[in-house]
C-alpha cells in the first residue's frame, strides 16, 4: 500500500466526494485527508472497515484468552467437554 499517495487535502475530498468512493471501492486503500497540513481523517471503503472490526473483534478475544491463560483460569480440555455434555443432558 503506498500511503504517501493515498493524502489528500479536506479540499479535495470536498470536491471529488463520488470519485473518491469509486476509488476507495475499486483499491481497498484508505485515504488520509489533511487540513492545514496534518492528518485528520482515514477514509476507507465498507468493506475494508468491515473487515478491520472483525479483525480486531478476534484480537480482543486472543487478548482476553490470553489473560485468562496468564491469571490460571484455565481447564483441561477433556474435564470442559465434559462440563458441556452434561449441562446438554440437563437441559433435555
């Protein structure tokens, strides 16, 4: 991804709002709009964004297990399938 190509004034996005988003659609790289001279914004299409959130969405859940692992609440696998088939008999 070539970033430095991909910064744009506020002006510019102003202006060129529709080709920008057939743009964003068609590269999947995102735009960082600037005024007066610094970074404001990171503009990106849907689908990009989507797929940031779930990624995130899945490293939230590695980092929560991993803490789980760190503070020692963890179970054998075998006694946690256990755990389950019973609570599913239960639940019958």
């Amino acid at each position: 991804m070539g970033l430095a190509r991909q910064i744009k004034p506020i002006s510019y996005l102003k202006s060129h709002a529709a080709d920008i988003a057939r743009h964003l659609g068609d590269t999947a790289e995102p735009l960082v709009i600037t005024q007066n001279g610094e970074a404001r914004l990171v503009v990106q299409d849907i689908g990009s964004y989507e797929a940031t959130q779930e990624t995130l969405a899945l490293l939230k859940i590695l980092a929560l297990g991993n803490r789980e692992i760190e503070e020692g609440r963890v179970a054998r696998a075998e006694d946690a399938l256990r755990r389950a088939r019973d609570r599913r008999k239960s639940d019958e």
